[in-house]
C-alpha cells in the first residue's frame, strides 16, 4: 500500500511538471495550433541582447514582457480567463463592452450617447448643422447632393437590456438634437435609427442581432434598398439595386457576433438564428450610376460588403475621413493625401453617415474641410498615422496564423475581393473594436 502510494506521488509530481513546461515546449515546437486573439493585438519585439540595454534596464524590461505576452498556449489562457469571467462574474474582459439584462451585449459608448452623457451640448451641435446646411446649399448649386444618415444604435434599440447603474436618460442627446435640427433646416436626412425601433417588433427577420454592436446583415440590406431609392429620387435616374432570393436562417457569425468574437470566450454564445440574405447578381443593364462619396464609421463596411458599390461608379469610401477605399484595398491611401477640390468635383452624391457613438464627430472633420473649402480657407487636418501603424501592425499579425489567412482567403472568394483587401478590412474591424 506504501508503495503505490508512493508510485501516486511520483505521478503527480510528473503531473505538475508537465503542466509547467508544456508551455515551454509549445512555444519552442509549436505541437498544438493556436488561434489568434480577435482585438488590436501588437506582438511584442523578442528583444536582443546589448551592453547598452542591459546596463540601462531596457532589455530585462523588454524580454520580460515579451516572455509574459509570447509563452505557449496564452491565447488559450486567455479565453479561458475570459470564459470563467464571464460564466461566473457577468464580467466581459473586452474594454468598453458592457453585458447587459439577458446577457444582451453592448459597447460602453452607444449607452452614453443613448442617455446623453457624452452631449455636445447645443452651441456645438447648432454650429454642425449650420455648416451642413452650408454645404448642402451650396451643392444643390452646383447640381451635387448632400445626403445625411443616422445609422441605428444598440442603445437605443435596445434599451430595455441596458443595465439599471448606467440610467436615467437626460432629455438632450447628441442624436436627438442633430436629428430634429438636421430636419428643420431642410437637409436630406435617412434616419435609420428611428427606422429600426419603429420596426423592430414589425420586421420579419431580426434588424439587430443580440451580440453585435452593428446592424444586422438583413438590416443592413433593407437601408442599402432605402439609400439608393433615395438617391433615385433626388437624382431622377434609374439605378441599380441590391437583390436578393430568400435568406439562410443560421447562428449569426462574423458582423452579426461581432462584439463576442471580441470577448475572446471559449465557448460559442447562443442566440436565436439570424437572418443572411441570398444575393443575386446586380443587374446594370439600361441603368445610371451616380459618382457617389461616401463618409463614414464602420456601419458603412456591412453596404460595402453587400455589394453597394456596384450601383456606383467612380464610388469612394473614406473611412472615419482617414482612409480612402476602394484604393487602401490594394495600396492604403490616405484622405489627407488627396485633393479635396478636385474630389468635390468628380462626385455627385455626398453621404455622411455616423451611429449614435460617433455623432460627436460626424464626418471625422470632413464638413469643416468642405465649408473651408468653399469659403476660401483651408482647415488643416489631423494626422492620424498612429492608426494606420495599428492597421499594419494587425495585418502583420494576421498573416502570422496560418488558418486566419485560410479563413480570410475564402472569405476574400466569396466577396470577390483581393486577399490583400480583405486583409485591410479584418484588421480595420479588429482595430476599431479594440478600443
């Protein structure tokens, strides 16, 4: 009996040093594959060894957050952190994400827009809609249109779930304030948020899925139908529209999870089925297309993936007013690089679109560039090369994982985009949603 007692011992020892140099031996030998963490995620330098670093303190500094952040199965470590967090504390260890009543989840910002924390206050928010109006006039002069989009909130489409601590609601929000002063002072204006609560009990398949900050793939489609008949209307063409024959009623992935994939869980989150349409060819035949600019947030990328741009022609897509698409697809081309009176020439529809979390800074300083512009004065733009070394640094890490690039070609195929821009667009959304 004290031998296999012994014998247990021995086996229990040899159990815990496995434990412990099993990380070891995944980093050096790579047994098992790992999958990447979602999130602006930036590997750190294995730093190498100098007189001048080690006397100074850098290089002890360096390595040890590189052993800390690099060891074998991290990445798991930290789903697995992530999951007990979750399952037993209601905690979500993703920054800004809020878990909400019934687990709904949402981003910390769309609830300060919805309950008015974030206001401008109404001097500023005057002085936005006086700039619009500017500018619109001052289009419609020139034969252009100018066409401003309230993208829905979760917030606000939401807000039975949001937890009791973050309310009440305060009477002024950004939204409410730019919304009805936006309509008073005659602009175009689609304002898809109250669209999307005036449905949200009417529509047939869900508008806005329980773990995503953005609208859904349905939603998303139902708002490129109502944009483009606008444009019709104000332009007096016949445009090429979105189709679409039936739907697939799945678990939602990719933009409809997308604030769970960014918790990094173990284990998949259960939701009823969402609705992804099956698009058909866009037919063109006897059709005109307009030379379209848009400027947006990230609700914009869910028209581009459906295929919007191919009602277009000549279409563009400035990023938060950073980066210019489709050109950033191939070879990243910035906004500030570009000629603005000649970009206000060539295009014939302007659209300005932001959600709720981002009406702070609607247009990202592009309807003060145009009002200058127009007015003779320049405005200088903020250099924002700090995010395009974090879009770089995320694809470098990308192309790191094997099975990420594998998924990402196959899903470049079914968009039919270049590798390289599905790249770009994977690590813009994981960039965004880390912060």
């Amino acid at each position: 009996m004290q031998h296999l007692s012994g014998t247990y011992k021995k086996i229990l020892l040899a159990g815990v040093f496995a434990l412990l140099f099993f990380p070891m031996i995944q980093d050096n030998l790579h047994i098992i594959k790992e999958f990447p963490l979602n999130g602006d995620i930036k590997a750190p330098e294995n730093s190498l060894f100098n007189e001048e670093d080690w006397f100074y303190g850098d290089y002890q500094v360096k390595k040890e957050t590189y052993l800390n952040e690099s060891f074998g199965f991290r990445n798991e470590f930290v789903r697995l952190n992530n999951q007990l967090s979750y399952s037993i504390f209601r905690k979500a260890n993703a920054k800004g994400v809020v878990i909400g009543k019934e687990n709904y989840l949402y981003e910390k910002s769309y609830i300060d827009a919805y309950t008015g924390t974030d206001f401008l206050g109404e001097d500023s928010i005057h002085h936005t809609i006086s700039r619009l109006k500017f500018i619109s006039d001052t289009l419609t002069k020139l034969g252009k249109h100018l066409i401003v989009i309230f993208a829905p909130g979760k917030a606000s489409f939401y807000p039975e779930y949001i937890p009791d601590q973050y309310l009440p609601v305060r009477s002024k929000t950004n939204y409410k304030l730019l919304s009805d002063g936006t309509k008073k002072a005659g602009l175009q204006v689609i304002d898809f948020n109250k669209w999307f609560i005036e449905n949200k009990y009417k529509s047939k398949y869900p508008l806005y899925p329980k773990y995503s900050v953005h609208w859904s793939t349905y939603g998303t489609l139902l708002a490129v139908d109502s944009l483009l008949k606008t444009m019709e209307c104000l332009m007096h063409i016949d445009m090429p529209n979105l189709k679409f024959n039936g739907v697939n009623m799945q678990q939602p992935h990719g933009v409809d999870y997308d604030i769970a994939d960014a918790m990094n869980l173990v284990f998949k989150l259960k939701s009823s089925d969402v609705a992804y349409p099956k698009m058909v060819p866009v037919d063109t035949t006897g059709k005109t297309k307009p030379k379209v600019l848009v400027i947006s947030d990230s609700f914009y990328w869910g028209m581009y993936n459906l295929g919007i741009a191919n009602c277009f022609k000549d279409d563009h897509f400035w990023y938060y007013n950073r980066q210019v698409f489709p050109e950033s697809s191939t070879t990243e081309l910035a906004v500030e690089d570009l000629d603005l009176g000649g970009q206000l020439a060539k295009h014939d529809v302007f659209v300005i679109m932001a959600t709720e979390s981002t009406l702070r800074k609607i247009s990202w300083g592009f309807i003060e560039a145009v009002e200058g512009y127009y007015k003779g004065r320049r405005i200088k733009k903020v250099e924002e090369s700090e995010y395009s070394k974090k879009i770089k640094r995320m694809i470098n890490y990308i192309k790191k994982n094997e099975q990420w690039v594998s998924d990402a070609k196959k899903r470049s195929k079914e968009k039919n985009i270049s590798l390289d821009s599905m790249l770009i667009l994977e690590a813009a959304w994981q960039v965004d949603h880390s912060n």
